[in-house]
C-alpha cells in the first residue's frame, strides 16, 4: 500500500463537504491527500477506498449520480447513507487486486477525496 493512513481525518479534508449533483466536474485528488482521510482499514466513513481507485487519482470526471440509498446483497437489507458517496462516469473496478473480479463495479466516491472543477 502507497502511502500511510491515519485514525483520525484531516482536518483540512475530512470535513470536506461539496454537495456534488449529477454533471458536477470533479478532479480525485492527490493519493498522499486521500490517505490522510483514511483509517487504518483505508476507510473513511465506513466507505473503503480501494487500490484500483488508485490509478484515478489526479483526473478529471464527470459526476454521475448520488448514492443514496443502497440494497446490501449479502443480507438484501436497504441502507439509508447517511454521508452520501458519487458515483464517477466511466469510473469502474478493474478487478486488479480481488482475485481478477470482471463485475466492473462502480466506485464510491466520497467528498474529501474530490475537488470541484469550476
């Protein structure tokens, strides 16, 4: 893993909070800027900052949409997110460190680790 992580968010970006809308223009910030967010599980908030989100740092994407509202596979059960993460165009898992997983999932995407392109 590239960089530390910490048990406690940067000030500067762990309070970061951008109410991103579907077409905002964002850049992923910075890996060293993101691992500051994280815990030592690379979390933040609960949500994991996985390493083929790695490659997407220092570019530009299009918000897609808001994640509300998610259906837990494993137990069906619906979760209401109370930090809302976003969903990136075109930003997909690779599979690369889950054993070649070809799912292509999305990413989620919390405000600390985005910056607004204006």
């Amino acid at each position: 893993m590239r960089g530390t992580t910490s048990n406690i968010a940067s000030p500067s970006l762990g309070n970061t909070t951008l109410s991103l809308q579907p077409g905002d223009w964002v850049e992923v910030r910075s890996i060293d800027e993101i691992y500051q967010t994280l815990d030592e599980k690379r979390k933040y908030k609960g949500v994991i900052f996985m390493p083929e989100m790695e490659s997407f740092c220092g570019k530009k994407f299009k918000v897609f949409k808001k994640v509300e509202i998610i259906k837990l596979e494993s137990t069906m059960e619906i979760r209401k997110l109370t930090t809302p993460p976003v969903l990136l165009e075109g930003v997909y898992c690779n599979g690369e460190n889950h054993d070649g997983c070809d799912r292509a999932c999305f990413h989620f995407w919390m405000d600390p680790w985005l910056k607004i392109i204006t």
